[in-house]
C-alpha cells in the first residue's frame, strides 16, 4: 500500500543551522575591535579557531553537554569518600579544545607574569567565541586563568603550580595536580549567612606546621572538578586567602565533602557545589588577614570575563536572529527586509558592535595596565561599570533575539533558549549589579586625581558626539553628591555607555555617532526598535553585523 503524502510535512520557509561559519572573519565589528587594540596580528590565529568553534561538531558538543548535566559521586562502590564530579565526554572535549587553544593560560608567560603585547585582546576575542557556542565549560577556564594573579602573592606556590597550569593540556584524571599534564582551579568564597559580604564568613583556618587546616563550608563553590581551589577562611590575623589541593601533599584525598551540585537555572554543563571542609589540607597564599585584597586580583580578572562572555552571547544571539530573519519569508517579503524588523535588528546590531568594542578596549587596558599608569586607571575605574552594562543588558537582549525567531527561539532545540537561562548569571557572579556601582564608587574614593583623568579622556574621544558633553557633566555631578549611592546606577551606566561610544568611536566613527545619537542624546526608548536610522545606515549596521 503506497503511503500517502501529505504537503504540510514539506518543510520550507525555514532558516538553515547557523553552523559551520568562521565565527571570527564573519563578525566585522570583532575584527576591527581586536585590530583596533593591537591584535591585527593574530588574524590568522583567530579565524582558524572561529571556523573550529563554529562548526556543526562544536556546536553538537555544546548541546549534548547541557543536556547531560554532571553528576556528583560521594562514595565509591565500597564505601570510600571519593566526592568525584562526574560529566558527558562532550564537557571534556569542550574544555579539552578551550585548553589546546590556550583559553586558560595565554594571557600568562612560563613564570606567571602577564604576556604583555595584545595577549588579553587575543584571548579575549576566544573566549567572545567559545561562550558563543558553550559558556557552561568556560567558568573553570575563566577562574584557572584568574588564579595566576592570586598566586603571585605566593611566589612559592606559584612556581611550583605555574609549569602544570602554564601547559595546554588538558587532563580530568582525578589524581594529585602534580601528576597530571594540566590543571584547573576554583574558588570558594560564598558562605550561607553572607554572600557578598566575605567578612561575614566564618569558615575558620588552624595552623598545622608550615600549612593550615581548614573547617567550615562555602555555599556556592564553583566547578568543583577542579584540581584546587582558592578558598577564604578566618586565620588569627583575620580573613585570609588560601590554596587548596583535591588531594593533600600523601597523595591522600583531601577533606573536601561535597554536599550537593547546586539546580541553576542556567550554566547547566557545569557543575556548582555546596561544600564543607572537614580539617581539609590547605597552603597561605599572601599575608594573614589580607585575604581579600588578595583573591580581588583574581576576580578582577574574572569580572573582566563575565563581560566578554555576555557580549558573546548577545552577539550570538543576533547572529542567529539575523540568520532566520534573511531566510524567514512573512507577507511576501523576507523576514530581514520587512521595515520593523529591520529597524529592531539595526538596534540590536549596534549595541552588539558598542559592546565588543567597549569589552575589547578594557582588554587593551589590562595588557597595557602594568606599564601605562593611565590604562591601569581606566581598568581599576571601569571594570566594574563595564560588567554592570554589559551583563545586565544580556537578558534583556536575548529575550528579543528569541523573539526575532518567534516560536522556533523558544523552544530547546534550539541555542537561543539555552543562551538565555544562561544570560543572568554573570551579572550575579562575580558581583552584583549594585555591587558593581559600590565598587565604582569605592574607585572613585580611592583614586582622586586618577578617576577624573579618565573621565576626562572620554570627553576628549567622544568630543563631537551627540549628547557625549551633557553625559560627562551629569556623571561628573552624580559622583560628586554627597548621597551619590542614591543615583549609583544611573551613573554608572552613562559611564558604560559614554566609555562605549568612546571605544567605538575608534572602531567605526559612524556607529559611534548612532550609538550616541540612540543611547547618550535626548530620551532613550526601553526598547529595542524604538529608534529612527536612516535606510542606508540600518543596511550598513547589518552588513557589518552578518556579511
């Protein structure tokens, strides 16, 4: 019997994957960004790990690994404490790949000092790439290069860790760090009675000879799989950063019992963990009591990170929305040509090109802070306003590129919905959104002569642009109240964005004029869309965004 055929199983009208594309050449606003900040050089280098990452495996591997999420192993079959994580091979391949391409450890030299050059801008434009496909596998990554600048406080330790960190290996065999061909690290900071507030923690730190035995717990330990962990605890001289091993210096399994992996919303290929420490080995890193102005070296680095990974997915994000929208016929007309489409994809190519623009120009500070008294200032000042705007816009971004696809955006097949559970995270960790402005605040406080001096530049490179002179004079008075907390956040956003016309000023002076007319000029509409461009300027902001 001849099985009938039913015209409505014909799929067309539908948009192809978003798959085997160079995810460096295809984006024109990343590659002027990184040429913009010295990385021309590494063109090459990043469009072969572009087309790597975007390819149909790659992104095969980001969905299974989310799919599968970890597991956590308390005992073995007879009973031993083994408190193993226990993830799909897809995870490992996606960390095996971040690893090979030196997403980990780049930025560092042999000896652990900074690589100098555009070694930050070069990562940085890797790690915009990868959280485009996987973002989960990114925070062991993110936290084992941030260590380094913890470490440095203990020349010791960091001798003896750097030749493991510093290879591009990697290894998830769970055995003592020095054995193996690579490793990774964490922290642990959170505890229940206070998140933000460390000093509220009560995990407490007892010498034992020349080390330390620490008792206590932490409820948000991340990526738990890691080979050590850079954990606070209460010493005699206060709050105190410590090194501590998954396997004490016998090669003995080290006192670390995880209680459960955390249930996210989002981040769902990696695993997050609450702890306690049962007299578990651990080695000082820095001075009693300085414990936190020694692990801020490291979120420093990790802030920096939560930034390029929300811009990576808004960008991906709009890559897909665009991808459908070209494909996508309504009313006769493709989806992409449709003029209230174009006018939401026009907006939302723009803030994607100011956002990597602004992300990669904080990444020029940082490889030239430890030499430019001006660049260290600006890193110290904008961090934290440039991980508020950034990452706080990220849900709000994705939700309308879900929209764009409609129905298809939502449901799980597809990557938008698992970019957008994963959107929020990173303006929780690592800080808060009112965090974030406490800490500008706090820089503000801290550096009297340095702060105005970079307020001062950006009026000089946004000079000429719409509304960039009222912006600076309002943020000037916001911080200068005396109640400035009150209106932090305000502030702290026009900073954002006035730092982001000014970094895309040097990128491409005509989105720099339409991002300041959009975002810094008169009153800004809540959403995307609600902005006048001209027909020329809409066509020129997609095809930069999507060739």
């Amino acid at each position: 019997m001849t099985q009938a055929s039913f015209a409505t199983h014909d799929v067309f009208n539908q948009s192809p994957p978003f798959e085997d594309v160079d995810l460096y050449t295809s984006d024109a606003p990343l590659v002027a960004a990184v040429a913009a900040n010295g990385g021309a050089a590494a063109t090459a280098e990043l469009s072969d790990f572009g087309k790597h990452w975007g390819s149909a495996a790659m992104a095969e591997r980001g969905r299974i690994a989310n799919e599968n999420t970890p597991k956590l192993r308390t005992f073995d079959a007879k009973g031993n404490r083994r408190d193993e994580v226990e993830f799909h091979p897809a995870y490992h391949e996606l960390m095996a790949h971040s690893a090979h391409a030196g997403v980990h450890n780049s930025t560092w030299t042999a000896d652990g000092k900074p690589a100098g050059g555009a070694a930050e801008v070069v990562r940085a434009a890797k790690f915009y790439i990868a959280s485009q496909v996987e973002t989960g596998h990114l925070c062991p990554i993110t936290m084992t290069r941030a260590s380094v600048a913890a470490l440095a406080s203990q020349p010791d330790i960091l001798a003896k860790t750097m030749p493991v960190i510093g290879t591009r290996a990697y290894d998830p065999s769970f055995a003592p760090w020095w054995t193996k061909r690579g490793m990774t690290l964490g922290m642990g900071m959170t505890e229940k009675q206070g998140g933000t507030d460390v000093r509220a923690n009560m995990t407490r730190a007892a010498r034992d000879g020349d080390a330390y035995r620490i008792i206590g717990h932490k409820w948000f330990m991340s990526a738990p799989m890691c080979d050590a962990f850079l954990v606070l605890a209460q010493a005699e001289q206060g709050l105190s950063c410590f090194f501590m091993p998954r396997f004490a210096p016998d090669g003995s399994v080290n006192a670390i019992h995880f209680q459960r992996l955390k249930d996210k919303l989002g981040n769902r290929s990696n695993a997050s963990s609450e702890v306690e420490f049962h007299g578990a080995y651990a080695e000082l890193i820095g001075e009693e009591g300085k414990g936190i102005r020694t692990i801020i070296q490291m979120v420093q680095l990790t802030r920096q990170d939560c930034a390029i990974a929300s811009a990576g997915l808004m960008r991906s994000g709009l890559a897909h929305a665009l991808n459908h929208a070209r494909h996508r016929s309504v009313f006769q007309k493709h989806l992409a040509d449709q003029p209230l489409m174009q006018a939401v994809l026009a907006d939302m190519a723009l803030h994607v090109e100011a956002s990597i623009a602004l992300v990669m120009r904080l990444c020029r500070a940082f490889d030239r802070a430890p030499t430019d008294a001006a660049e260290s200032a600006y890193m110290r000042l904008l961090t934290p306003a440039i991980k508020y705007w950034v990452c706080k816009s990220a849900p709000g971004f994705l939700y309308e590129a879900m929209e764009c696809l409609g129905g298809n955006g939502y449901v799980e097949e597809g990557i938008l919905a698992r970019h957008y559970r994963e959107s929020p995270v990173n303006a929780i960790w690592e800080g808060s959104g009112n965090v974030m402005c406490l800490d500008v605040l706090r820089a503000l406080g801290r550096e009297a002569d340095a702060a105005p001096a970079v307020l001062h530049a950006l009026a000089e490179e946004t000079k000429g642009l719409p509304g960039a002179a009222e912006a600076v004079a309002s943020i000037g008075k916001a911080f200068r109240r005396p109640d400035s907390e009150r209106v932090a956040r305000l502030a702290v956003e026009k900073l954002a964005l006035l730092a982001a016309a000014a970094a895309l000023n040097q990128v491409s002076p005509k989105s720099a004029e339409l991002f300041a007319a959009s975002r810094l000029a008169g009153d800004r509409a809540g959403m995307y869309g609600a902005v006048e461009f001209s027909s020329d300027d809409t066509r020129a902001l997609l095809a930069r965004a999507l060739p």
